[in-house]
C-alpha cells in the first residue's frame, strides 16, 4: 500500500524500531530489520514508527526506498 511520494506500509516480521531499514527475507512480500544503517540493493524501505514483535507478519508504516 503506497499512498504517494513513498510513503506507505510494509509486511514485516520481528521486532522493528523507528528508523530501522527494512530489507527483503526469506519469506516472499515480506521484510526484516537489517542489521546495519547502509542502503543495500536488498533494502526496501525505512520505518517510520516501531512496531513491536507479534510472533507473525504484520503491515509497518515506513518510507519506501525501492523503485
């Protein structure tokens, strides 16, 4: 879901803090924190809020950054 100039939501999984980058996993649509602050070719996106560990996928607000 994207509601324009890159911002929108992701489907993420694990525990997820504001700023943190988003990159692609294992699981097909769905993205995992990245272990460091540098944009990778596999980083999808930036959060925007935290978004605490539910044990499942779940859609966290963020800035897209793929294209």
């Amino acid at each position: 879901m994207v509601h324009g100039l890159g911002v929108g939501g992701i489907r993420c999984i694990g525990p997820v803090v504001k700023g943190d980058l988003l990159c692609v996993s294992a699981t097909p649509g769905v993205a995992v924190t990245q272990g460091d602050d540098i944009v990778r070719s596999t980083t999808v996106a930036k959060a925007t809020q935290d978004s605490a560990d539910d044990g499942g996928e779940r859609l966290v607000p963020c800035v897209l950054m793929a294209g």
